[in-house]
C-alpha cells in the first residue's frame, strides 16, 4: 500500500471493487489475503488478491471491461489502484487441465 493508506480502507474498496466484477458476470469469485509474520516470497506484496473466472473467455470479458476506462468500472477501479504501489500480476490456472491426456507426453 501506498504510506498513510489504511490496511481495513483497502480491502473495503476491493470488496466494492470485486463485488461489482462478480455482480456483473465478470467473475466467479475473489479473495483477499494478507502475509503473516513477514513469512513470504521476496519481491512480493503483503497483500494476495486473487480472482476466479470460469475460463480465459470471462476474464477476457473483464478485462475489456475494465479497459474501456468507462463508469462505474472505471470508479471501483481508480478507488483501489490508487491505493496501492509496486503491484505485481500473475496468471494461474487450475492444473492438471480437464482435457489433459496422459502417457502419450514427449519430453
């Protein structure tokens, strides 16, 4: 977080902030986490937010969402980038795939 931001303020403007994504369709779910004790990767943030979407289609339509830079997103969106510095990204997906056939893998 930014110096002076207040941890509880925060998480209140991503539960708006996520709570609308999901109220709109553009994702399953979402959490908060926070690290205790110092205990965690160096370069990573004290703070884990994590989102599900059903597959890459939703999260596209999310992000284009998100993009267009238009209210009310845009709003939810400033209210919680404002909030934070040095935020790092990642992509994850549930593994092993659905649709992964085993015993046939070259390496």
């Amino acid at each position: 977080l930014k110096p002076g931001i207040s941890d509880t303020g925060f998480a209140d403007k991503v539960a708006a902030y996520m709570g609308h994504l999901k109220e709109q369709g553009l994702m399953e779910g979402w959490r908060l986490t926070r690290r205790k004790l110092g205990l965690g990767a160096p370069g990573l943030g004290e703070f884990h937010l994590m989102i599900e979407v059903k597959d890459l289609a939703q999260l596209e339509q999310a992000f284009e969402r998100v993009a267009s830079r238009r209210e009310p997103v845009e709003g939810f969106h400033f209210g919680v980038n404002s909030l934070v510095q040095n935020a790092v990204f990642a992509l994850y997906r549930d593994f092993p795939d659905s649709f992964r056939n085993r015993g046939e893998e070259r390496f």
